[in-house]
C-alpha cells in the first residue's frame, strides 16, 4: 500500500540552529515556499528577531540538552498546529584545536552538540511525525576528508559520526515512511567561521580549496536543504548531498 506523502505541499517544518547562518537562511527560504516554520536556537532573542521576519514560531532549544530537546519538539508541535512534517539541524559548533593540543571537555563539548544534539532532535522530530515526513541533517566536508579546511580533529569526527548517523536512521526510520538525508558543506560563510576567517592568509588557504574558489553563503546550503526537506526529492532517501564548490576532489 502507497504511504500518503504529507510532506507533497509545503507544510510544517523545524529548524535548529535557524537564529544565524545555514539555519536562518533555510528558514527563510522554507517561509518564502510556503511552509510553516518553527526557529529553534539557544538565541532566543535571535530566533525571535527571524521569526518576526518570516511570521514563523522562536522555539527555545540547547540540542545537547535532552530535557531542553523534548521541550522544544513540544512547544514547536503546539506552536504549529500538532503537526510537523518537515526537520532540519544545522545546529551545530566549530573547534580548530591542534591535534596535540585537543583535551578531552572540548572533544566532549563538540560531540554533544553535533552529534547528540542531532540525534536528539531526529528522535524527537520521528516520534511526532506521520508516515511522509522529512528530515535533513546538516554534516561537513571535514567528516569525510578528517577536517582539513578549518575544522580539525573533533569537528572533523562529529561531522562522521553524523554521516553514519543519519544513514543509520535513514535505515530505521523508512518503515515508518519518514525519509532522513543529509547535506555536507564546504566553508560556508557563518558565524561560526568568523574568528577563523578573520585571519586573510586562512580564508585564503580555504577558499583556494574550492573549485570556485571560494566560499559557500548560506544561502545555497539552505537550497539543497529545503529540496531535500520537499517533495521533489520524494525518491531520495540515506544519501548525504555534498554542497561545496567541489572541494571533494581535490
């Protein structure tokens, strides 16, 4: 029997990080096709300012807190009427520690937030969404390359543990009718990358890694997101879309 496709029409969707960066342009994005939205972020005063923009829902939410994460998908499933279609997690943190220099609270700190918190949030999206729902998480060219670029040792693990964790809950949650993929940047021009582009000669470095030799905006993140999060991409699912200039082959 067909499983009813809920997500064929723009409908409710739930960004975290979406105070800033990848997050923030993939709400807006989400709102300008039609679709409800919910912007989660720590940033609460953040979320908000975004989501008077777009006329979407500021959720409260710190990803590597459990409590915090249940709340969150509790508060966004009210806020949109009981019902939610659509996850993205570009919540995420940055760490350019020296190999030789890395200590065990900051490897700790980045895998909570990347990892658990993505996990986290896909659990509690799955246990609230019908048969038809869609999630897109958010990983890096740095887990497939062990970093390179800025991100080093505990980034570049946190972003393979999310590779393999989104195949796996592709894995777990197709009988349930809930496709989950996954998009891998390049650099991208974020927050999160301001200190480490401050430096001319890095970004330099960074940039000439591209095949355009340059860096990502958000923005064109955000589209390969919101594709994944639609109904044109209805027959893809487990696969993990790298957006970045063509960094991966170098």
């Amino acid at each position: 029997m067909a499983i009813e496709r809920v997500g064929a029409v723009p409908g409710t969707a739930l960004v975290t990080g979406g105070a800033s960066g990848i997050g923030a342009a993939t709400c807006e994005l989400l709102a300008r096709a039609g679709w409800r939205v919910a912007v989660a972020d720590r940033d609460l005063g953040g979320a908000r300012a975004l989501a008077d923009r777009i006329n979407g829902y500021p959720i409260a939410v710190d990803v590597a807190d459990e409590d915090s994460v249940v709340r969150c998908f509790d508060d966004a499933l009210a806020a949109l009427g009981g019902s939610l279609d659509a996850l993205a997690t570009p919540a995420g943190i940055a760490d350019a520690t020296p190999f030789l220099d890395l200590d065990a609270a900051t490897f700790r700190r980045v895998y909570d937030v990347n990892v658990i918190g993505t996990f986290l949030c896909v659990r509690e999206a799955a246990r609230r969404m019908r048969p038809g729902g869609r999630i897109c998480t958010v990983a890096s060219v740095a887990g497939k390359r062990g970093g390179g670029l800025t991100g080093t040792a505990a980034y570049a693990a946190s972003k393979g543990a999310v590779l393999a964790l989104s195949r796996n809950a592709a894995r777990a949650l197709a009988p349930l009718g809930i496709a989950v993929n996954c998009v891998a940047p390049g650099a991208t021009l974020t927050p999160m990358l301001h200190d480490a582009f401050a430096d001319p000669a890095h970004r330099a470095q960074v940039d000439a890694q591209s095949l355009l030799k340059r860096s990502a905006e958000p923005h064109e993140i955000a589209e390969a997101i919101v594709w994944l999060l639609s109904s044109r991409a209805s027959f893809v699912d487990g696969e993990t879309l790298t957006v970045d200039g063509g960094v991966m082959l170098d």
